[in-house]
C-alpha cells in the first residue's frame, strides 16, 4: 500500500511540474492507452501469481 500511495503522490508532482511548464504529459492521451498499460500490468501479477517467487 506504501508503494501505491508514494506512486500517486510522485505522479501527481509530476503531472503538476509537466502543467506548470505547459509540456505534454508522457502518458498515453486516450483511454485505450491506459487501459493497455492495466493490462499489461494485470498480466504480470498473474503470471508472478502461478509462477513466480
């Protein structure tokens, strides 16, 4: 839970000096993109679920 939370906070400071210098944000733009990047994330804990350590 720590991990998650100071991931929020780092994105949240980084989306926030992106903001602040008006530069695109390095994240996909489109709902599809995010849900992608989910995806690939759901796949590595399940295979780290049945197979890894």
């Amino acid at each position: 839970m720590r991990e998650i939370l100071l991931s929020l906070i780092t994105g949240g400071i980084v989306g926030f000096v992106f903001a602040l210098f008006k530069l695109p944000i390095p994240a996909p733009p489109v709902l599809s993109g995010v849900i992608g990047i989910v995806g690939v994330y759901g796949g590595y804990k399940i295979f780290m679920h049945f197979f890894g350590a």
